[in-house]
C-alpha cells in the first residue's frame, strides 16, 4: 500500500500542470465519494459535505464561506460530471500548452473560475428570475475553469483546426462558440447557474486573448500570488558549521604547545644559520605556519 502512494506522489510531482490538475479533481472526487459512503453507512446525510465546498450564491453564507470561491471548481459529486470535464479539460489543455506555458494554464484554470463564480454570485441577485433561489442555490465542477481555456486558445489562435469524428476538420473558435451558444439558450434550465458561470469562463478566456495579443499576460498577477501563498510556510534555512573534536582538551592542549615550541626553534634556527639550514620537514612547518 505505501508503495502505490508512493508511486502516486510521484506521478504527481512529475506531471505537468494539466496533469496535476486533473489528479487534484480526480483525488477530491474520490475523498468526497468515499467520505459520502461512510457517512451513509452510519446513516448519516454526507452530502452535505458538499456545502463547504461548493461556492453559494447567498452574499452571507459566502462571507463565511469564502474559501469556496476556489474550492468549487474541483469538486465534483456525479462521475459524468467530472468525466467530461476531465476530458474537456486534457483535450483543450493539450493545444493550450502548445502556444502558452504551464504557468498561465494554471493561472488561466483559476482565474476561469473566478470569473465563472463572480457571474453566477451576480446574475442570482441581480435578475428578478433568479433571486428567490439565491439562498439554496450552490456552484461546484471545472466547467468555467475549462470554457476559459478553450476560449483563450480559440480566439488566440482563431485559425486552429481540430479533427471531429463524423464532422471532420473544424476551426476550433466555432466549436467554441456553439457551447457558449448552448450555454446562452440554457441559463433559464435546471442547471442555470453553471451555464451561467460558463459564460463567465468564456469571457475571461476571450479577454486573456485580447490581452495577450497586445502583450499583457493576464495570469502574471494570480500566479505571483500563488507563489507567495506557496512561500508563505518556508522557512529560510542557515547554514550551520559544527566542528567535532576528536581529542580531548587536555591533548589538544598539548599539542599545540609543542607546535608553538617547534615553530619557535625553528625561527631561532633560521636566525643563526639562514634558511638553507633548515631540513625538509622543518621548511614545511615553516611554510604551513605562514599561512595561518
């Protein structure tokens, strides 16, 4: 058994940013299954282990919830959920990285979901429609995370073609806009609140884009602060010399009372004979002993 978390700490370690974000998802989908099991065989609801990780839409239980903001878009609880956001995410986040780098696929997955949880935290208590549900009504799963990857790439690189099965080659910007089309049309369904946050992962990623191509990277400010967040716990190390004697005081002691006797009847030999008197082993403890 510690074998394969070992093995698995490695995978982790070494995969690249998409890959780490996939086993975060994947690894919390899990907790959250197993810990609901658990609870239910003590008969016990688990599911409302849920609400401390979901993102609500209640203005109060986000003030004291407000980890939720990120926690949200790695949980997930139905396995088609996380199924083809994983996918969706692996797929995109591939020729993602082939035009930016891991940092800004990271800084892009975080700053897709906030956009999709500022969109849904509006829309829930601004339109007439939305707001008798705003205090039950609850915000979890990748998907705006993932449609701002797919927007930032697709209207970066607007001529980007991708192969689907039975359609064949199609620009990837129209496969693009088709979901947010789709998204469009299904904000007023029982799922409103995701679609709603998709849109607001879809323009994050368009803006990125934007940005981008005027030579501002949107990510750069999110990543310094995870990095700060990263370095918050490290401590800075010094650098501690120890010397071990092996001999007691009393010889040390000894010994270099006789070195400072030989040191000195040399000196006196060199005084009286000059230095070519000196024998061999003599110069040498001359010698060391002008470099102390």
């Amino acid at each position: 058994m510690d074998d394969i978390f070992t093995k698995m700490k490695q995978m982790f370690r070494s995969g690249n940013i998409l890959m780490k974000l996939i086993y975060i998802n994947v690894g919390l989908f899990l907790v959250i299954r197993l810990a609901v099991i658990f609870f239910m065989l003590f008969n016990i609801d688990g599911s409302s282990l849920l609400n401390y990780l979901q993102m609500p839409s209640s203005y109060g239980l986000l003030l004291i919830r407000p980890w939720t903001v990120f926690t949200y878009m790695f949980t997930h609880y139905d396995f088609l959920h996380i199924l083809f956001n994983m996918l969706w995410l692996y797929w995109f986040g591939v020729i993602f990285l082939q035009f930016f780098n891991e940092r800004q696929l990271g800084g892009m997955y975080l700053l897709g979901g906030i956009a999709g949880a500022l969109f849904f935290l509006l829309a829930y208590n601004i339109f007439p429609y939305f707001r008798p549900m705003a205090n039950n009504s609850f915000l979890m799963g990748a998907s705006a995370s993932v449609m701002a990857i797919v927007f930032a790439v697709s209207f970066y690189r607007k001529d980007y073609e991708i192969q689907l099965l039975l359609i064949g080659r199609v620009k990837l910007i129209w496969l693009a806009l088709f979901s947010l089309i789709l998204d469009l049309l299904a904000i007023t369904s029982t799922n409103a609140g995701g679609h709603i946050a998709h849109i607001g992962g879809a323009l994050l990623g368009i803006l990125f884009a934007s940005q981008y191509a005027k030579g501002k990277d949107m990510t750069a400010p999110i990543n310094r602060l995870m990095d700060w967040f990263a370095n918050l716990g490290k401590r800075k190390t010094k650098m501690k010399v120890t010397y071990k004697r092996t001999e007691s005081k009393y010889d040390y002691n000894a010994r270099k009372n006789q070195e400072a006797n030989d040191l000195d009847a040399i000196l006196d030999k060199l005084k009286r004979s000059g230095y070519e008197s000196l024998s061999a082993d003599e110069k040498k403890k001359l010698f060391d002993a002008s470099k102390k």
